[in-house]
C-alpha cells in the first residue's frame, strides 16, 4: 500500500511516500517560503524523480491540525485538490500524533509541542514501546503552567518533540522537571510522521476528500479580537 502524505502545519513543509509504513521518497523545507510556494511543486518534484504519480496512491495523508492557521488551510487545500482530481480516498491525522510516530523506537514518554503562543502549546502525550504508541493526553491547547502541572504526574523523563520543544522543554526543566529534546532530525513535524500515523489508520480512517477540514483547537487570534470588541459593545 502506498501513501503520500503531506505536512504543512508550522515553518518546515514536507511530503513523504510510504510503501506499507515505510518512507521511501520523501522531500522536506524550512526556509521561510509560504507554503503556498513550496508545498505542491515538492510534492510533483518527489514524485517526478521517484518515478511515481498520484495514481499510484492507495491514500493521501495530511496533517489536519492543530497548527499554524494558514499553513494548515494550505495543507488540506493540496490534499483536496490531489485526492479530487485522482478521486482517491484521504487519511487525515492529528498534526501531534504524526509527530511522535518517528519516536516510537524511544521507551519512554513523548511529549508534543507545538508553540501556540501566548505562553501556551498545542500539546499530546504518548507512551512509546516496542515501536507502538499509547496515546495518554488528547490533543489540546494548554497553558505552559497547566501543562507542567499535568505533566508532573508522569513517571521517568520526558521526550520533547516539535516546533515548540525548546520552548516546553525550557519551562519543564527550569521546574526541576526531567526533560530532554527529541533528536534534532527528528525534532520538527515531518510528512514521514503523517504518513506512518495514516498508515495505522488504514482503511478505517479513510474519508472522501469533502471531509478534511482542519482542526485548530482554539479561535484565531482575528475571531478572538473580534469576540472581545462584540463583548465590549455588549457590556456598554
């Protein structure tokens, strides 16, 4: 079984294919460019050069979320297009759980991060064993105090990963917490981990395209600004 999948959720843009789980072409970018810029023509270069096109797909993956508002809409905008086009059925996974797939080797507990500003993270928490996940918090946006607070009640030391690790992993040890970061080519979100947590979601998690939609966890910044300035003219 084939899939492509597809990451956009944050800085760095990726696609991968998989052959039953396992990466075997794969193209990845973090230089500042909108994802608007870079995603599709990675995908069509990888492709191209594997010698492989969308009808050779049995699924496409995409991150749905949570993560960067834009980037997301981008994402799953692509996989759309694609899945519509070759009329192939879509593997949407959570942005959190594709990035602890690549650390499943690790026996320990893997915490998720990802930087949602204002002193708070998108965050989930697996256990990692033999190659498995255990999924043990849902995905969530958290303060950075609430989550130290949680995530105190876990045993042995904890494995960061994402685009806001240094940033939780800072906050946790800076509270006497054992921290350390995901290896730093594993550290970012990857379509290799989308694809692997799609994967494991064949064929049962499979939907039309017309059912992706992002999934953000919390307003954007413009919908809070604008709930606060509705309440304000509420209370005059």
């Amino acid at each position: 079984m084939k899939i492509l999948a597809l990451e956009s959720s944050a800085k760095a843009a990726s696609c991968a294919v998989l052959a039953d789980g396992v990466p075997i072409a794969t193209a990845w970018q973090a230089t500042g460019l909108t994802h608007s810029r870079t995603l599709l023509p990675m995908v069509e270069a990888m492709l191209k050069n594997s010698e492989l096109t969308v009808a050779d797909m049995d699924a496409i993956a995409v991150a749905e979320g949570p993560g960067s508002f834009t980037g997301l809409r981008i994402g799953v905008a692509a996989v759309k297009g694609l899945a519509w086009a070759a009329e192939k059925p879509c593997l949407p996974v959570s942005t959190l759980e594709a990035m602890a797939w690549p650390l499943a080797h690790l026996e320990g507990t893997v915490v998720c991060a990802m930087d949602a500003r204002r002193q708070q993270i998108y965050n989930a928490v697996f256990a990692a064993e033999g190659g498995a996940l255990t999924r043990l918090r849902e995905d969530r946006a958290i303060s950075l105090e609430d989550a130290a607070r949680d995530l105190g009640y876990l045993c042995g030391p904890l494995t960061v990963v994402g685009d806001g690790a240094r940033l939780c992993r800072d906050f946790l040890t800076a509270r006497g917490m054992d921290c350390r970061l995901a290896p730093e080519h594993l550290l970012l979100q990857s379509a290799v981990g989308v694809g692997m947590a799609a994967w494991r979601k064949w064929p049962e998690g499979a939907v039309d395209a017309q059912a992706v939609t992002p999934v953000y966890l919390r307003l954007s910044q413009a919908e809070r600004e604008r709930l606060a300035r509705l309440n304000g003219e509420e209370h005059q």
